[in-house]
C-alpha cells in the first residue's frame, strides 16, 4: 500500500495540527497511507543530543522514510518569509539521497504556518517548493478548483496549505484551513496512488 510521508517541524502546534488533517486527507483516497515524521529542533550550540524519539507527536525522520514513501509533504512554520532552520537543516543534509535520486519522480506538496495573514506563507511555501524541485519532486499545490481557495478569509494558497495563527498563537486551523490542507492530502495521494500503478 503505498504510504505519503507527512514531514514537518512544528513549535507551537499549529504545523503539527495542519500535518494531521493532511494526514486525514491522504487517508481519504482508498489504498494510499499516511506516514507522519518530525524533525529534530536545531540549536546554535549543542549541549546534549537530541532523543532518539521526541517526548510526544510524530517520530523523527529517518532515511528509510524518505526511500518508501510514494510522495510527500513537508510543513514548517514561517520564519522571516522562510522555513524554520529545523527542516532547513533536514532538507541541506539529503545530499545522499539527491545524488541517488531517492524522491525523484515523486509527487510533493508543502504547508506552513504564520502569526499574521501576511506574515510570509506564500514565500515560505515557495521556498519550500526549491529543494523539492532539485530532488526531482513533481510540485503539486490546490487548484482553484477548490472552491474555498476563492472565499477562505485566513489560510490557504495554490502554493500548499496554510494556517494563520494570528495575535493569541491560536494553533486550531479554522474549519477552511483543515478543509484546504485535507484537500491537498487527498490531491497529492491521488496523484501518489495513480504513479505507482
């Protein structure tokens, strides 16, 4: 059965929120799985490894996930109109599997979220869309064929799948931005599942 690779690093929760209903969306295409992973958080100096497994949430990334999944998704909050350094770092040490072609060919999409409406999602998510194109990744996004693309009031682009927190860091995505990122879980396993006949 072939399994979508649901990638994020969240601090807050409201990544972590988003990578579940994406999660959620995947599932709904029959045969397709999801996989949910984090990554570890990064720090300019480090006094003790980082667990082997994280206290609570997804497991932490490893190589086979990469290698068996039949498409992914990857999440980050926005930092200054770019991913956060956790998943940066991530995605800078996958030379190994740039030059075997480990994600080649593979669909991805990607999401992210902001303390304010414009607060950088749709740089972020462009930039997100750069090393996946190296890999070799075919981008896919949310089609205006979507109807709440046109009338969502918060998150959501073309570009992937958004939350905006807003002033009190509110992690629950309203019900048009769970909808959205559900959508583009579906979207992407459809694509996914359609591949690897």
């Amino acid at each position: 059965m072939p399994e979508i690779l649901v990638l994020y690093y969240s601090r807050g929760g409201s990544v972590a929120r988003l990578a579940r209903q994406i999660a959620r969306g995947v599932e709904e295409v029959p045969g397709v799985q999801a996989r949910l992973r984090t990554v570890p958080p990064v720090a300019a100096v480090t006094q003790q490894a980082a667990p082997p497994v994280p206290e609570d949430g997804a497991p932490y990334v490893e190589a086979r996930d990469l290698a068996e999944c039949a498409g992914l998704v990857l999440g980050s909050p926005t930092r200054f109109g770019n991913m956060a350094a956790p998943m940066k770092h991530f995605l800078d040490g996958l030379g190994a599997e740039w030059a075997s072609g480990t994600l080649a060919g593979k669909p991805a999409a990607v999401f992210t979220s902001t303390a304010t409406q414009h607060g950088g999602q749709e740089s972020t998510l462009l930039s997100m869309h750069v090393p996946l194109l190296h890999h070799g990744c075919l981008i896919v996004g949310i089609p205006y064929t979507e109807p709440l693309l046109s009338s969502t009031r918060s998150g959501g682009t073309p570009y992937g799948a958004s939350h905006v927190a807003g002033a009190q860091d509110d992690p629950q995505p309203s019900d048009e931005e769970a909808a959205l990122a559900r959508a583009l879980g579906r979207r992407l396993a459809d694509i996914a599942a359609r591949l690897v006949r």
